[in-house]
C-alpha cells in the first residue's frame, strides 16, 4: 500500500486548501521512463475511472491505475526542501537504483 508521510500530508492538504480543491484525490500515473525505471507523476484530480485503485492515508485519496499499484505497494510519498527547491516525491524500495540499466550514459 502506498503510504503518505506525516510532513507530505500536512502539506498537501495546505496545497489542496490555498487551490480551493479540498475534495480532490492526489493521483499517482506513469511519466515516462527513466535509467532507474519508470518514472511517477503526481497530480491533484477531482475525477475517478471505474477500474481506479483508490487508497486513503491520512485522510487524503490517493488513485492510480490498477496496472502500476503492484509496482508501488512499498512505496511512500514525502515532501522534501533542498537548496534546489522543495516538492513531493514517491520514495520507491522497488525501483531500479543508479545507471548501470542504460549502459552508463545516463545524467
């Protein structure tokens, strides 16, 4: 099950808030592909589809698509700050580490 940690919660519901969209679910989708694997987006969304696999954590939905909940079953959403900036992020045990899957050209 995907798991949200107590800081991203608290500010995805503050995002949710100053957005005016309180009802709406945090969707996790496919991104595209990257040398450590498949790369998640995330995205606030007020429709569901039938087959979506919806999870709740701290009172906050989470949806996603039937066929990518297997891959983040250990997977946990967490909000980070760098110097660079600040965002969610899906920490994902399951994903491919480092380059050595692309030959070694990746950046």
């Amino acid at each position: 099950m995907v798991e949200i940690t107590d800081l991203a919660a608290q500010e995805l519901k503050s995002l949710m808030e100053s957005e005016n969209k309180k009802d709406y679910a945090l969707r996790i989708f496919v991104a595209g592909l990257g040398c450590s694997g498949v790369q998640y987006g995330m995205a606030l969304d007020n429709e569901t589809k039938d087959d979506d696999v919806t999870i709740t954590d701290k009172d906050l939905k989470i949806v996603m698509a039937p066929d990518i909940e297997q891959d983040l079953h250990e997977a946990k959403i967490d909000f980070i700050e760098t110097p660079d900036g600040k965002g969610f992020i899906i920490d994902n045990p399951k994903a491919m580490s480092g380059c050595s899957s692309c030959g070694g050209g990746c950046h």
